[in-house]
C-alpha cells in the first residue's frame, strides 16, 4: 500500500534539508590559490586576511588538497582577542592552481610543530627562569646594570625546522643563530640548568645542534642602525654598557604555531643622532626556509636618515657578493664564520630592490663595528621589510660547504619569495 506523507511534514522536512545544506555551506570554503609565476614553489607561504564570512566558533582550521590536509594555523596579529590570518605554507608546480577546501574543527589536529618560539626570565639573580610571553625592559634594566643575566639565551629564540635565532633582549638587540642538526625543534631548557638557572650551555654541541655564530659588536644577522647626520647609531648598546639608548622595549610572542611563529618588539624613545625615534620590529618566522623575515617601521623619520639592515662579518675573509635576484638584493657571505672558524656557515641579508642604495662596512671601532650594512630608503611610519638568511654545513640539508651551492640557495630563495601567488575564497 502507498504511503502517504502529510503535506506539513514534507515541507518540513525539504525544509531540514536545505537548511542542512546551506549550513554546511557556510561551515566551509573553497581556496583557490594559483601560482602565477613559472617556478615551481616549494613551502610557499600564503597569508589570508580574516573577513566576517569566514567567522565560526570552531578554533581550529582544515585545509583538504585532495586527500591531504594542509597543516594551518590562525593567528591574531594585532592582539584583540580575534583572529586576524589563517596561515599556511605549500608547494606549487610551475603555474599551478590549487583548490582547497576549509573547513573547520573543535579539535586540535595535533600538525607536527615545526616552528617556535622560546622565552624564559627571572625576577632576580637567585630566582629560578619561568617561561613567559611577554617583557618590558627600561633603560637602567640592562644586563651590566643588574649585574646578572635575567633571560634565558640571553632573549627569545625562534626556529623552524631548518635553523634557529636568538634577539639579545638585554639592551644589545642583537640576532644570533643556532645551527641545527636535526629537524625537530630544540629541548625547552637550552639555555638553563638543572637548577633553572640561566646557564651558557649551548656553545657546546649537543645532539640537535649549537649556537654557531660569533656577534661581538656586530648586530649580529639582521639587526638594524640608523644613519643621520654621518653618524651610525646601532638599536640598543654593547654588553658593557650600564645605560640602554632605548628608554622602555617591549616585547611580545604574537604568536606560535606548527606553521607560524611571530615576535614583536616596540621600542620607545630610541635616541639617535639627538633625536628620539619609536620603532616597531616584528619577525617571524614559517617551515621549510633557512630563513627569518624581519619587518620594521620607524616613527620620528625626518627624510636625512638611512635605514642600516647588518650582517656581521667576523671570521669572514671572503668577498662580500651582491646580487639581484627576483624583487630583492642579496648580500651573501661564505665562509668559516662560526666561533675559530670551525664550521663553514653562509649567512645573507635579502633587502627590498626598490629601496636599496648600496652597502657600506662598519667602522672599526665604536658601538656598531664588524659588520657589513645594507642601505635602505626609509620613510616615516613606512614599513621595511627584508630577509636573513644562515645555513650551516652540519644542517640536516647537506652541501652548504660549498660556496655556490649556498648562493644558488640564497637568490633561489629570493625568487621564490619574489613568486605572487594569487587567492579567491568561494
């Protein structure tokens, strides 16, 4: 016998399933991203701005190529309690598109960690190192001054899969590198001892590596200066110093993720060539690149000054080369630049083509020495961004002992952060 469905509860029902329908709809979108370029990419980044279509009460995103899934993170930039970009990194053949599928997940995937970010303090010299995520260091607060090392590794540190930095918090604001050995991110208590601590025992080399790179009075592997009035003022002061030049930093871990990780440092009053100046540095940091990205904007530019971007050269007694490649100049050194030139370490700097003007060496002596400085076109408030670069002989990837290896390696890199890669959200 025919089954007749009342009428009321078959509209119901169609009703039901659209309903279903559109809210799957909205639960997901479609990721179209295309390589415009004819490279072939290999763990290229791809940033998402957050727009209100996107918004769901799930935190953790799912991006399905296929039957993969894209390991991605959300990350709030800007501090207010909301997500500002879902990031993720991806390989392209030359001028391919990709169609992706996000969807999202209450719970967390668990994606193999591939960056971080480690920061540890103490509030007095026989106070044990607590983690934490965030710091403000005065003026009169600098290591020479306290009279004892306050952060674990003397700052934070950051890494991927590939190499490892660490920022001098203490005053010096200096960028320092971890060679690595192995793909894994490096033990929490580096930097530490048993006691908590803070200990020097990573120039020792240990089973994941070591730090390997020398920075005196340098700044180190992408620090910065300014140049006004013929006169080089490096951010920040020596180890010997009681008296910072930077009135009040600040310093956050804006993020940290399996893809992403991103520090900030705000630094208030920097007094340069008897001006004071405000500068924000955020640097960060994704999978796959021996590489960090450093991003700075400086307010209290008065159109004489030039903006210093640094790669130290002690140990090195190669030429200094400078090549073009894609939309960036490439300063590249190769040579036994780790402590008594042990080791053979390449390090580069990747400065934006547009506003290069040129290098010039460090002096001697003086607060800032050591050290090669690319010369930037810098406007008030307008952001600058640049690359830097440092590759080890003993790294998991083998053949940066050789000189053009590490340079093939270094523009090869400078093209493919020069490649666009276009997206649409369906």
């Amino acid at each position: 016998m025919k089954k007749i469905i009342p009428f009321y509860i078959s509209i119901a029902f169609t009703a039901l399933c659209y309903t279903s329908t559109n809210a799957q709809k909205t639960a997901e979108n479609t990721i179209v991203v295309k390589n415009t370029s004819t490279l072939k990419l290999s763990q290229k980044a791809v940033s998402i701005k957050r727009e209100k279509r996107f918004e769901n009460k799930a935190n953790y995103p799912i991006l399905l190529f296929k039957n993969d899934t894209i390991p991605a993170q959300i990350n709030d930039l800007d501090g207010d309690g909301k997500w500002d970009e879902l990031f993720f990194v991806t390989d392209f053949a030359p001028n391919e598109e990709k169609k992706i599928v996000w969807k999202w997940s209450d719970k967390d995937p668990k994606f193999t960690i591939k960056t971080s970010v480690r920061f540890g303090k103490r509030e007095g010299k026989d106070l044990p190192v607590h983690p934490d995520t965030q710091e403000v260091l005065l003026a009169n607060q600098v290591h020479k001054k306290l009279g004892y090392q306050k952060y674990q590794t003397d700052g934070p540190t950051w890494e991927n899969d590939k190499v490892g930095f660490r920022h001098y918090l203490d005053g010096r604001n200096c960028k320092d590198v971890f060679g690595k050995k192995l793909p894994g991110i490096t033990p929490e208590d580096v930097g530490i001892n048993s006691k908590g601590a803070v200990e020097d025992n990573y120039h020792v080399m240990l089973d994941w590596g070591r730090d390997v790179f020398p920075v005196g009075s340098s700044a180190g592997l992408g620090g910065f200066a300014l140049l006004a009035d013929n006169k080089i003022t490096r951010l920040g002061i020596l180890g010997n110093d009681t008296i910072n030049n930077v009135e009040k930093t600040t310093f956050k871990i804006v993020a940290e993720g399996p893809v992403k990780s991103v520090l900030s440092y705000h630094y208030e009053n920097w007094k340069a060539s008897d001006n004071l100046y405000q500068a924000q540095e955020t640097t960060s940091i994704w999978p796959g690149m021996y590489a960090y990205k450093n991003t700075v904007s400086i307010n209290g530019i008065k159109g004489k000054e030039t903006f210093l971007a640094a790669l130290s050269n002690i140990n090195n007694k190669n030429p200094l080369q400078v090549i073009e490649a894609g939309e960036w100049v490439c300063l590249i050194l190769h040579d036994r630049l780790t402590y008594e030139r042990q080791w053979i370490l390449g390090s580069a700097i990747l400065v934006p083509k547009n506003i290069y003007q040129g290098y010039m060496e460090a002096p001697k002596t003086g607060q800032l020495t050591d050290s090669y400085l690319a010369k930037l076109k810098i406007e008030n408030n307008k952001e600058i961004s640049y690359y830097a670069v440092a590759a080890w002989e003993l790294s998991a990837d083998k053949g940066f002992e050789d000189s053009a290896f590490f340079t093939n390696y270094v523009t090869n890199l400078a093209k493919q952060l020069s490649a666009k890669v276009t997206v649409k959200i369906k």
